[in-house]
C-alpha cells in the first residue's frame, strides 16, 4: 500500500498526487513513469512521475480524469493508500545542453513534460515552456514552470488567458521571430504531438515526443503498448516512452487508442461519480 | 484387499479424468478436469507393477519417487505419498495439472509398453489436492536459520522453487516480482480452467508460512538494481528467474491493427487481471462474442487462447498452424481438449497479411496453404507455400502465440553477466552459476521457452548450489 501525502485539483478533473514511495523517489529520472493500481479489481494505469523528493520519499504524480480509472483515482485524498505503485519504468529522457529547448505542454501532457523541462534547464539548456489548455482554468504548473524556465508561455483555444490559440501557433511564432530553436520536447493529446512534429520537421529541429499508449504491465511483456517509429515496431514501455517525433506513426497511436473506447464507455456509465462534487468544494476552498 | 498379481494389475483399465462436460465447460473458467475420487485412484494407484527398476522415475525430470507415492494411495495413506512427492517437487498441485506427462514420466512407464501407463500425473494431481483440502498445506521443516540473505527475482516456478528449497536450508529469502502478483506464468498466462489460481496462491501461502517474504511491483533493473541488492540491499546471493517474456510478431503488414493481440497480452488481460470478469473488474479485452478468433500457433500458449475465446463466447475459434497436427507442440490432452469444445484446426495454413479498416480495426487474414517438404533442423517436416492457394478469412480478432523471446531489462541493467545471441543467460549446467559472482539464474531466462518441471528442477538445482556457495563463504569468513 502506497499513502497519499496530499492531493489537490490543480485545474478541473487534473489533481496532483504526492505519494510516498521512498525507493522509486530514489532511482527515479526525468521521463519516467509509474503504473498504478488502485484495487484488487483495479486496471493498471501508467502514470508520469512529475516529480520526486528523496528527502520526504515521495513522488508526486498529476491525473487527468478521463475515463472511469483515472477519475475514480482522482477522488482519492490526502491520508489514502494507492494499491500498487510500481516503478521507474521506461527509459529517462536523453538530457543535454542542446542549446535552446522549448517543452511544449497541452493539457495534462504539461505534467509529463515538467520534469524533462527541469531536466532541460539543469543541463544549462535556455528553456521555454509553452503551455496549452481549453482555456484559462486548464492551464497547469504555470508558477512551477516560471521558478524553473527562462520565458513561459501560456496558450488558451478560447483566448481566456495567454496567446489565443493553439501551442504550436505560439510555437511557430517563437520559430518565425528569429529564435534559433535547438530541440522540441512536446507532449499532450496525440494531434497536438502531431501538429507540433509537422511544424518543426521543415526547420530539421530535434523534436522529442513522448508516447501514452494503451499498458498492461509496463515491462515489455505484452507488447500492447506497441507503436511504429520509423517503421520499426516498438514496445513504448520499454524502449520509450520518448520517442523522435518525426518517425512516429501517429495515426497508427491514435488508432490504436480507440480499442477498448465502447467497454470504456460502458464501465465510465457504471461508474457513478462524486467528482462534479469534489470540484465544487476544492474550487470553494 | 488381498495383493493383486502382475497380470490381475494389468487387467485393470487406465481410469479417465472425470470432466466438465465440453459443452458447458467451454462456457465457463471453472476447471475442465474434477479430479480423481478416492476410489479411482486407489484403483489406478494398483494398476502399478512396482517395477524393481521403475522406468518412469527416469522420464521425471526432478526425480520424484513415484513407485513409493504410487504404493502410498494404494494403501491409502494419502498424505503420506504427498510428503514422499515433496521431497523432490515442491509443487505437485501444480505438475500433476500442466505436466507433459505423456512425454515424460508416463511415456517412460512399462505398463505403456502394451496397454496404456500408469496416470502418474493424476495421481500426483489427486495426492496434492486430498492434502490441500484435508490438512491444508503440511509444513517442511526449517533447518536453524543461518542469517544469510538471499533475492529471488521472478516469482515463476523457478523461483518458487528456489525460494522453497532455500529458505528449508535456514536462510533468509525475498522474491522480488514485478507483477502485483505472484506466480509468473501460473498466473498470467496459464488460464483458470487448467489450474485454478487458488491453487498457485495456496502454494504462495504456503511459501509465505515457511517465511519467504514477498515483495510485488518490484522491476529489477528499475526499481533495485542486481549489484545494489548485493551491495545496499546486502544480500549474499541472487537467483534469476525472470522467464522468457519477451512476446514475438511475426512481422505481418497489419499486426498492428486493432485486435491483434500478442498471446501474452490476450491472456494477461483475462487472467492476471480478469477481463473475464469485465467490468466487475476494470481491465476490458476484445469482446469477442458471435465474432470470428484466429489464434496462430501451436503450443500449449495457442491451445490456452483459443480455449479462452471460445470462453468469452467467439461464434468461431479456430487454430491456425503452419504445420500438420502431428507437428504441433502443445500437449495431447490440451488439443483433445479443445476439439471437444468446438475449436476448428486450420492445419498447413500460413498468415501473409491482415487486413483492416479505416478506423485501424481488424477483419481479415489473407492465409496461404502449406505442404510438408523436407525434415528441418529440428527435424520436423517444413512447411513450404503452395503458390496460388491464397485466400481470406474474415476474422474480428487474432492471437499470435508463436513464442517467446527472453526480456532485456536484466541483461540491460547488469553488463557483468553473459547472456548468449538469443538473450538468454548462460549458466554453468552443473550449478546454474552466472558469469557474475554470487548470481544464479534457471529457467526460461536459461533455457527458452520450456516448461514448469523444468524450470522448478532449475531453481532447485540451484539451491543447492547456492546453499554450498553460502556456507563455503561462511567458512572461510
Ligand atoms: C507512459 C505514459 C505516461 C502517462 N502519464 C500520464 C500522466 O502523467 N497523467 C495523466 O493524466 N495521464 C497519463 N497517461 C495517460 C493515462 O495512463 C490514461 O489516461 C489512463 O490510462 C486512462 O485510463 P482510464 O481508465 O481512466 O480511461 P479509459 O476509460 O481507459 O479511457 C478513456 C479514454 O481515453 C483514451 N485512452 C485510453 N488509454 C489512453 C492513454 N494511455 N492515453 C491517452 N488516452 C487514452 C481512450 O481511448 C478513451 O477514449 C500516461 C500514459 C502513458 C502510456
Ligand atoms: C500460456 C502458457 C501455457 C503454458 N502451459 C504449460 C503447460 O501446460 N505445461 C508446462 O509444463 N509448461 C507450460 N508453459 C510453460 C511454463 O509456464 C514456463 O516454462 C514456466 O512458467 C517458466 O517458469 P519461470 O519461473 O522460468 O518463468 P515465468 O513463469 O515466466 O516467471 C517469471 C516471473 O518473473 C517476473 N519478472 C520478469 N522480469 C522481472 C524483473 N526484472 N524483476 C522482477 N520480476 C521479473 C515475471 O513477471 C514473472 O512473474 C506455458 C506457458 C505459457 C505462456
Ligand atoms: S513432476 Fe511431472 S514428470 Fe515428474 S512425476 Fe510428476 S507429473 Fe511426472
Ligand atoms: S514404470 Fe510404471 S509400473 Fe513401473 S513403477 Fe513406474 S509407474 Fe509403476
Ligand atoms: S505494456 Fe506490455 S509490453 Fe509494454
């Protein structure tokens, strides 16, 4: 059993989880993730570590409530215990000095890509961050992000807050004033990652994205996880997740994201949830 | 009952399994075989010739001492032939199950010279279960505990079986898993209907009992490297028993579609995690009711998906398989098995391509007939392609079980231990000894793809080894 040190929405179905889990707070490196299990009937759900404290042998992990796992993750509170906290897995991100990096977030892609972002300016990178969201309540980390980057964008699809538009608008822009961008870390929904590849593939900019298939058990037994780089086929939990952004195969991720989508429906209709609710109190609060 | 003569023993017919009827049983995850009563076995138990020089022992391939067990359920002292079984197979619930028996000890059985063997492995199946379900589980004893430490990694039955071995010799065992639960193979692959998870977990128990500690959700190589259990975690000596988990494709234009699965991931998802049991359990698979399921294959892997289709309720499940029936490698019983329970066999038929939709959703396989051309290295004939005999089967989901690989996590975290070209660690045959000191390995990490005798036999071999290696250093310290 893994206890939950404290747990807070940061925007709307996105909470924020520190757990205590002193030996994967120890080893783990940016990029990585954890799989989550939350019950003796739980699925096992891979989750980026977003960021870790050796001191308090904790990790702090960031959910997005999109199906009936991770919400029923998410209505779980600071003083509870997650089942099974497995990990490190996957393979750290390939840090150096490249120059200048931007990490691009959306949505809760901004939690994966913190800790490469950290990564990233510690290596002495000059570091942007831009970060999308639907509008101005889903932009996350933005304070994490100023403590530790050189310039951070926020981005909005409603103008709420931010550029109006959508990252890579803000992206084409950083690239079209001049800026001599040396490497893309881009990571949230599959046609933002895909977008991003496209902006950056006619400048030949380095452009690292990072995988969310479908996981069983993380370990490269399966092979569920599979996906096409360069027309090579990968296992993501193990040889991933990151990946060059200009070899996947995204339409094939996206494809193979929809497999369990009506057993997924049906299983979210069963699940009759208090979350609507914990929003209105942590919204008050 | 008054001695039986050799040729009154030899009258008596091979009693049969009791067995869920085919027709409902592949409707369920329940076991198929029920096991034998006391009656049919101590009727089967005297059909034993008590051989001066019993043959079968040899076709063991830990030795157990069968004759002696045999005697034992004849004269009814049941528990007393499970002890006399434990003293050389730590899981006999388990082999009397999933044994090749055929092929092993019961091949090499005299009575199968003229009639049919002796059912050793049922016996050995109905002596493990009287005890589990009268006494429960007896304890072995503990020698004095000698405050060494010892990391199993891998909770299959290799390292089951080293954990067993060692921890009887006194010294202080945790099994690292990477799973969140226990079992390797026995739990996630190996379905319901052959042996009952209960079964495996009562082992565990069992284990657990003795002392040996569990410890679930740890990835060695991520979560503890093997050189910081030796040096931080302070332990003395390491046994390896990850298995050959690495699933293979067979590099198809459309394995990626949806509904391909690897036979790995199809039978993980229905029995480690219970998409059986969907949505009482979170994890869905492929629902594959009224639908058409190809499974390509041959082993015991392909046998264990297809049955477990049927199960979910596929209007069609059929095998496909490059080779002839008698070429196939999974076990007799399994394949009479599933014939009983509707599964069709599409023999000497070759995938070349699936075929899909737009939305990246499978519905087809173009298949090629084969012929049998020539012996091959391992000398079974090979298939070879008879042009223009393409055509296509619709098919909603397929399984490919054509084997494993062995997985890189190890071999990548820990450069001192010699792996050869397919991955596999290679041991000192004698001691199952690694490249790196104080580091063992057995199973099919070890030898590929085999089978659970096998690789409980490793895992003891070595214990043994490891026990020596321990108590030399303890010597000289
Ligand atoms: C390496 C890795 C790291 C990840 N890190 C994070 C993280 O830090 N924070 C976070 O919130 N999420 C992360 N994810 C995604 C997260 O695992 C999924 O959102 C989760 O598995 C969905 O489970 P569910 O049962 O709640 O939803 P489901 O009911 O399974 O799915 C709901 C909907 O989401 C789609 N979906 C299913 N699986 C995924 C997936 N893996 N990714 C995206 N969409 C999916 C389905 O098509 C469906 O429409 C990560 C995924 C991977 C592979
Ligand atoms: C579907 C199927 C059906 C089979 N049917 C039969 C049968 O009827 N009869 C028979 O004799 N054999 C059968 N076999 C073969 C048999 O199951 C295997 O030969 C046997 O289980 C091998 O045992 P093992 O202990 O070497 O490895 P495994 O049983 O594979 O166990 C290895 C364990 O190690 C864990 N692990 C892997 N890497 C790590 C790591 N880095 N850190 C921690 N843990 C790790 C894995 O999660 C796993 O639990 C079957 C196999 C399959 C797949
Ligand atoms: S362990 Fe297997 S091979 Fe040995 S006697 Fe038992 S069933 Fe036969
Ligand atoms: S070979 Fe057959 S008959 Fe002889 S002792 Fe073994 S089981 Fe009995
Ligand atoms: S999740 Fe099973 S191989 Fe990657």
């Amino acid at each position: 059993m893994f206890k939950i040190v404290s747990a807070e929405f940061l925007a709307p179905e996105v909470k924020r989880f520190e757990i205590e889990a002193p030996k994967i707070a120890a080893k783990r490196k940016a990029g990585q993730f954890v799989i989550v299990r939350i019950s003796s009937q739980g699925e096992r759900i891979p989750l980026t570590i977003a960021d870790s404290s050796v001191e308090r042998g904790t990790i702090t992990i960031i959910v997005q409530g999109i199906g009936k796992t991770t919400r029923e993750i998410n209505e779980h509170k600071a003083g509870e215990f997650f089942m099974d906290v497995v990990g490190p897995l996957g393979l750290p991100s390939h840090i150096e000095n490249f120059g200048t990096a931007i990490s691009i977030g959306g949505g809760v892609g901004t939690a994966i890509a913190f800790p490469t972002a950290k990564a990233l300016k510690e290596a002495g990178n000059h570091t942007i961050s831009i970060i999308g969201g639907k509008s101005k309540e889903y932009v996350i980390l933005e304070n994490e992000l100023r403590e530790i980057c050189d310039e951070v964008y926020p981005t909005t699809d409603d103008g709420s807050y931010g550029y109006h538009g959508f990252v890579t608008g803000k992206l084409k822009d950083i690239i079209e004033s001049g800026t001599k961008v040396d490497f893309v870390l881009a990571i949230g929904p599959i046609p933002m990652m895909k977008a991003v590849a496209e902006v950056t593939r006619p400048y030949g900019i380095k452009t690292v994205v990072s995988l969310n298939p479908v996981m069983v058990d993380g370990t490269g037994m399966c092979g569920g996880c599979r996906a096409v780089v360069g027309g090579q086929t990968v296992f993501v939990c193990v040889d991933g997740p990151e990946f060059d952004a200009h070899e996947v195969d995204f339409t094939l991720l996206m494809k193979r994201n929809n497999t369990y989508r009506s057993e997924e429906k049906s299983a979210l209709d069963k699940h009759v949830c208090s979350l609507d609710k914990q929003f209105a109190e942590a919204i008050n609060n | 009952m008054a001695e039986l003569t050799k040729k009154e023993r030899m009258q008596i017919p091979r009693q049969p399994m009791p067995e869920q009827a085919p027709n409902s049983r592949n409707k369920n995850f329940t076991e198929v075989n029920l096991g034998f009563t006391e009656e049919l076995a101590k009727l089967e138990a005297e059909r034993c010739l008590q051989c001066p020089k019993p043959k079968c022992v040899e076709g063991c391939p830990v030795g157990v001492q069968i004759k002696d067990f045999i005697k034992l359920v004849a004269e009814g002292d049941y528990l007393a032939a499970a002890s006399k079984i434990k003293e050389n197979n730590v899981l006999p619930a388990v082999c009397g199950r999933v044994c090749p028996q055929e092929e092993q000890c019961e091949a090499r059985c005299v009575t199968g010279v003229k009639g049919e063997s002796v059912a050793i492995g049922r016996l050995e199946r109905f002596v493990a279960d009287y005890e589990r379900t009268t006494t429960g589980i007896r304890q072995a004893e503990i020698k004095t505990k000698t405050g060494k430490k010892v990391a199993i990694i891998g909770s299959g039955p290799a390292g089951l079986s080293c954990a067993g071995e060692l921890v009887q010799l006194g010294h202080t065992v945790t099994v690292f898993e990477a799973l969140h639960d226990i079992g390797g193979v026995l739990i996630y692959g190996i379905p319901e209907f052959r042996l009952p998870k209960e079964i495996v977990k009562a082992e565990v128990d069992a284990l657990e009992a003795l002392g040996v500690e569990f410890k679930t959700n740890s990835v060695i190589g991520f979560t503890d490297t093997i050189d910081e259990l030796m040096t931080v975690e302070g332990y003395d000596a390491v046994f390896i028993g990850v298995g050959a988990g690495l699933p293979y494709f067979m590099n198809l234009p459309g394995e990626n579609y949806n509904g391909v699965y690897s036979a790995n991931e199809f039978l993980t998802r229905v029995n480690l995690m219970k998409a059986y049991k969907f949505p009482e359990f979170d994890t869905p698979v492929f629902d594959v009711k009224g639908k058409n399921v190809a499974v390509f294959g041959g082993g015991n892997t392909a046998m264990d998906a297809v049955r477990t289709s049927k199960r979910l309720g596929a209007a069609n499940a059929r095998i496909i398989y490059r080779r002839s029936e008698v070429e196939m490698p999974a076990r007799i019983e399994e394949v009479h098995h599933a014939k009983e329970e509707g599964i069709e066999f599409v023999m000497l038929t070759n995938p070349l391509e699936f075929l899909g939709d737009e939305a990246g959703w499978l519905h087809g396989v173009k298949l090629q007939k084969m012929e049998l051309g020539e012996p091959d290295a391992s000398g079974r004939r090979r298939p070879v392609a008879i042009p223009g005999s393409e055509y296509v089967m619709p098919i909603d989901m397929a399984v490919i079980a054509i084997g494993n690989g062995s997985n890189p996590i190890i071999q990548k975290t820990t450069p001192d231990i010699n792996f050869n070209k397919w991955g596999n660690i290679t041991v000192e045959e004698a001691t199952m000894k690694t490249s790196k000191k104080g580091v063992f390995a057995g199973g099919d990490i070890v030898t590929g793809g085999a089978t659970v005798i096998l690789a409980m036999g490793a895992g003891r071999k070595a214990a043994t080894a490891i026990d020596e290696y321990l108590m030399e250093n303890a010597v000289i310290q």
